[in-house]
C-alpha cells in the first residue's frame, strides 16, 4: 500500500516537472526550483546553432548599415573646378589680353597666321607680352592638367571594355599634352613671329579645338550610354532600389 502511494507521488511529481519544463523557465527559476547543479535541469538534445539564434534577430538591430556616399563625387568636384577655371581663362583672362593689344589672341582663333601673331606682339606692349607668356605658365598649365585628369577618370568610372578605355584614354591625354606644349611654342611666336614657331603654334592650337570638341563628343557618348544602360537594368529590375 505504501509503495503504491510512493510510486503514485513519483508519477504526478514527475508530471508536474514536464508540465513546468515545457513552460520554458528561465535559468535563475531553474537554479531555485532545481538548484544551482541544475542535477534534474533537463537537457536539450538539439541546441539551437549559434547562427539560427543570431537570425532571430532582423540585422538592422544587429549591425549599423554603412553610411552610402557616391563615389564618383570628387570627379563632378574636380570637374565644376576645371570647367570654372577654363571660364575664367577664356571668357575674362584671355579677352583682357585682346582689349590690351587691341587684337584677338592667338590661341581664340582657330587658326592664325605671322602677321596676325606679329600685329598681336607689337600692339600689346612689353609689359603685358611678358604677363601673357607667364599666363602660359601657370594659368594654362594648371588648367588642361586638371581638365584632362578629370576626363580620365570618368572614363575609368564608365567600365567600359578594355579595348575602347584605352582609345577613349587617348583623346584627353593627347589634349593636355597639345595644350600645354602649345602654350610654350606659343610663347615663341610672340617672342619672334618671324620664326617657324607661328606655324607650329597655329598648327597645336588647331588642333586643341578638335581635340576638345572631340571631347565634348566623348561626353555625349558616355552620357548616352549611362542612361541606356540604367533603363535596360531598370527594365530588367536590376536596379538596387528594385531588389531590396
């Protein structure tokens, strides 16, 4: 009769242990009911991996998203810099000089000739001659340096193939070169218009305006074909803003 009675006790205190672990105690309720040895705590066969209970979790709780900054924004900073400063070249530096020597500078010209280019050098006077050849040295050396270099680095920001880089690369390398050497030979003529200089000088600053033009070109070519290309990653859904 007393063993019955025991066995009866054990079966509902045993009852009334699952009933209580299925409730899910947390560990400071299992160390008061069970004692901190935890003898009776029962086990869990299948532990939940340290990754399933990290994504419980959303991740935006879990780590600060990186802040987005565009990364072409020093090129759009470098370029308003460059075309700024060719503003200021052309339409302020360069027409002081003509209302100086009551003639059009050589290089506002598409082409010119020695006696445009000695009438130029006579009529502008020794003190202004020498402000115009340090121009070349500074204001115009500065200029299609920090033009050409930002052109350049669109084009890498294009991701274009290999092969077309490379002949995009050319036309803005080929102008900063053009545009310098033809400020120095420039130089030259006006010092002696008389000389083979003339010749070379009109020749470079020719070819300054076809290189630049060529560039403007190149411009509408990239823009064109950044446009095409987010409206066909658009029609395909392939946009960040649509796979989010």
């Amino acid at each position: 009769m007393c063993s019955n009675v025991r066995l009866h006790s054990q079966r509902a205190l045993t009852v009334k242990l699952t009933i209580i672990e299925s409730m899910g105690l947390s560990k400071g309720q299992k160390e008061r009911l069970y004692g901190k040895d935890n003898t009776h705590a029962p086990v869990d066969s299948h532990p939940t991996p340290p990754a399933a209970r990290a994504s419980r979790y959303p991740s935006g709780q879990l780590y600060a998203e990186p802040t987005k900054s565009s990364s072409n924004m020093y090129l759009y900073v470098a370029l308003a810099v460059a075309v700024l400063l060719g503003a200021y070249n052309y339409f302020w530096l360069l027409p002081q000089f003509s209302n100086f020597a009551g003639n059009t500078v050589p290089e506002l010209l598409f082409t010119f000739g020695r006696d445009h280019v000695a009438a130029f050098a006579n009529n502008i006077g020794p003190d202004y001659l020498e402000q115009y050849k340090a121009y070349h040295r500074v204001s115009a050396l500065v200029f299609p340096l920090l033009f050409a270099g930002t052109w350049v680095g669109f084009i890498f920001a294009a991701h274009l193939p290999a092969k077309a880089r490379n002949l995009h690369l050319i036309i803005p390398v080929l102008f900063a070169l053009v545009y310098i050497i033809g400020g120095f030979v420039l130089n030259a003529a006006v010092t002696n218009p008389n000389s083979g200089a003339v010749a070379l000088a009109s020749l470079l600053v020719t070819l300054r305006w076809v290189l630049f033009f060529a560039m403007l070109a190149q411009l509408l070519y990239l823009a064109v074909r950044l446009v095409r290309g987010k409206v066909d990653a658009f029609s395909r859904g392939e946009l960040p803003e649509q796979t989010r």
